[in-house]
C-alpha cells in the first residue's frame, strides 16, 4: 500500500457534536467520503477470495436458510488476509466510532465481509447485538461497501430510532424473526431510510438498531465489509441467547464474566490517550483462523 493510501487510513475525518446527537437519536449515521475508492480497492481481491472459498457456497441457494441467502459472510479476515490489516486497524475509522460513542477508545470485536450475490436474497429485518454478549450499548459496525451500491442491489436500510425500543431483540436473523418484528405495534412508528452508497461513503449504526436490506436484484455481487468496534473497557456479560454463546467462544477468548474484554482477538484500535499507536505492528502472526477457530 503505497503511502497516501496509508495516509487515508490514518487522517482525520471531522465528526460533529450534532452528528453524535443523531447517532444516539436515530441509531444510524451515513457519513460521505470517508475513504478513498483506490484505499477499498486494496482490500477487494481478498474479501473476494475468502468469500469464493466460503463453505456457505458447498449448498445450492435454494438449500440454504433466509440468513445463509442473505449475503455470503466471511468473519475476521485480519486474521487470514495481510492485505486487510491496514484497513481494520485503521486509527481513523476506529477514531470515527470513538468519536460518535462519545468514549475515550474502542477495541475491536470482529470483521465481516458481506458479499450479496447477484440476484441474491433480502437481508431480513434484525438487529446485531443479540449476538454480543457485552454489558453495554456503546457498540458501532461501519458498513463499507467497497463499490457503489444502487438501490437495485440492496444497500444497507435502517429503522430510525429503532434502538430505543424492544421490537425483537431475543430474535436470530431469519424470515421468521423478521414477521415477528414488523408485526410489532412500535414497527408501524419507525420511519425506514434507505439510499443509494458511493464507493467512499460509510454508513454506521449501533448494536440495538434494527436494519436490513432489500434483493440484490441485478447481476453484480454487492460487496461490502463491516468492522464492529465496542467501547474499551467493556465487561463480558453473561450470555442470554444462542449467539451470544456462540460469540463468547469464537470472538471472546480468556474473557471473563463481569470484566473487560481485553483478549488478543480484540485489540486497542484507537484511544485518546494514543495508547493504540504501534496496534497493528503488536498484532498476531497471518494464520488460518476465524476467531479461535483453526480452519482446514
């Protein structure tokens, strides 16, 4: 990665105090500009290979459950891809997130790289943190989409305010989940943004904000990929649903019940005090693993 591409990853993108208010107001944010398309282009082939390879693929899509057609997801590709490091280790993504939560730093928890096929399925109405087992709100997932997204091909949609009140948050992502939640009496208040993304732009949206997206319907893929940051300091909560289980096993290791995530999985990616200078240099060896699992 040549020099102002680094540069890029390392600026500063100014965030406002009226920005803030309407993350924590809305539960979203859609911020233009944040990166350059040559910065995205680096991490491209990677997110398309480990998406090729994805186990997801071995079934027909007929065969596969509303989640699996949604998108083809690949976790933690820092972990695998050299390629991907800059970008989700990037201080001015992780500032961005810092800034808006209104804390003093952020760790990560994992990645994703979200592929919709062509032609693939909708994204069911869902929110993220009935996966997260963390004892607190202050969570945020960047969703980059790594070319321009039409309406046509399902761009990220929110519920605003959404993460103000129980319409499901004990549900997985599935149809199912999905009838259940719109069927709720507050869903029919929530106005529902959708727009059309630039290859630059960025959207952000807390842990308890319902989302989803409509069919890919052209005959592109949709690529985008996601980082999720959690506030430093952050305590283990006791695990309430399946996947948070799940989670704590692959995404949490050594953590304890009641205190900070503080695990080589989930390193310091931005802090006021600068203690996160020197993270990707600290960060474990390329190795083929998702979380604590050892892949084929």
């Amino acid at each position: 990665m040549n020099e102002s591409l680094q540069e890029d990853l390392r600026g500063h993108y100014e965030i406002s105090d009226e920005q803030a208010s309407q993350l924590n107001r809305e539960g979203f944010l859609r911020l233009p500009g944040v990166l350059d398309p040559a910065t995205l282009g680096t991490v491209v082939s990677s997110v398309h290979h480990a998406t090729a390879h994805s186990p997801q693929l071995a079934r027909p899509r007929r065969e596969r459950s509303a989640y699996e057609m949604a998108f083809v997801q690949e976790m933690n590709l820092w972990q695998r891809y050299e390629e991907i490091r800059p970008l989700v280790y990037s201080p001015k993504l992780a500032r961005i997130a810092a800034e808006l939560l209104g804390v003093d730093g952020v760790r990560l928890y994992h990645d994703q790289a979200l592929v919709k096929e062509a032609l693939g399925g909708k994204t069911p109405w869902h929110c993220d943190q009935y996966y997260w087992p963390l004892d607190t709100d202050r969570t945020l997932t960047a969703w980059i989409p790594l070319d321009d997204v039409p309406l046509e091909q399902g761009p990220l949609a929110f519920a605003k305010g959404s993460h103000r009140v129980d319409v499901g948050r004990e549900l997985d992502i599935s149809e199912a989940s999905e009838q259940k939640i719109i069927a709720h009496d507050a869903w029919q208040e929530f106005e529902l943004d959708e727009a059309p993304f630039r290859a630059g732009d960025i959207s952000v949206h807390l842990g308890w904000t319902f989302h989803g997206a409509r069919p890919n319907n052209t005959d592109s893929e949709r690529s985008v990929f996601t980082i999720i940051y959690v506030a430093d300091g952050t305590p283990l909560a006791e695990p309430v649903t399946q996947g948070q289980l799940d989670d704590r096993e692959k995404w949490l290791p050594d953590s304890r019940i009641g205190e900070p995530i503080d695990s080589w999985l989930n390193p310091l990616l931005w802090h006021r005090d600068g203690s996160h200078v020197g993270a990707l240099e600290r960060a474990v060896p390329i190795a083929k693993r998702m979380g604590t699992i050892v892949l084929d």
